[in-house]
C-alpha cells in the first residue's frame, strides 16, 4: 500500500466515477435519438455514428446541440407515462365502466341488496360473489 499514495487512490477513484457517468450520458444520449421522432432516419445514423467515432466530442456537442429537445421528450414522456398509470388506476378501480357494463364493485353491491332482501341464499350470493371477483 505504501507504493499507491492516497493522492492517487483519490484520483483514480475520481476519473473512474467520471468515466462511469460519461457512460450514463452516452446511453442517455443514445436512447434519445432513437426516441425522438422529429428527427430523420438520416439525422439518427448521423447522429449515432458521431457518438460511436467521437464518443466523447460526440455526446458533448450532441448535450449541447440538443440538450433542451432532450429535457422536453423526458418531460413528455413521464407526462404520458404518468396518464396511461392513472388510467390503468381508473380502469382497475372500476371507475370507467366498459361500454355501460356495470363495474364490480356494483355487481357486488347489487348481489348483497338481493341477499339482504332474500331474493338470493347465501350460497347463490357465495357462488355469484365468487364468479364477479374471478
């Protein structure tokens, strides 16, 4: 351990963290050229073979070219990530019913009304119940 002072340890801690977050950025970098739908079939190869030949200089200018277009796509696409959630939250919950289908959360709630009412016995209201929630 004497021959690797602590300076160096430091260092070359330093260039590999560097190293590692250059590669997030160029991944990052990729992705969003082949994410971003304004841009030519032409544009992307460009593009992709600048950051493959000069990866460095290339994800540079590319941040620098294009950086703010990246943030907004990032943006849009949380936005439609986040909607199609709350939809699929909607739908799950039962909500939205389906073409006027009554969710089951009201099957339930109309089965328990025919129970209390005596319409239904308790086993057609277990076996009803049990087919709802299947």
């Amino acid at each position: 351990m004497d021959d690797y002072p602590l300076l160096n340890v430091f260092w070359t801690m330093m260039w590999f963290f560097l190293w590692i977050m250059w590669l997030f950025l160029l991944f990052k970098v990729i992705t969003d050229i082949f994410r971003d739908h304004e841009l030519s079939g032409w544009g992307k190869a460009g593009w992709l073979i600048f950051c493959i030949v000069l990866p460095y200089l290339g994800v540079l200018v590319y941040v620098i070219a294009r950086g703010k277009g990246m943030g907004l796509r990032d943006a849009k696409q949380a936005k439609e990530a986040e909607a199609r959630f709350q939809e699929y939250i909607r739908q799950t919950a039962g909500t939205q019913a389906a073409a006027g289908a009554p969710s089951a959360t009201d099957e339930l709630a109309r089965l328990a009304g025919l129970k209390e009412k005596g319409a239904i016995s308790e086993q057609e209201f277990q076996q009803a119940k049990a087919k709802i929630l299947a």
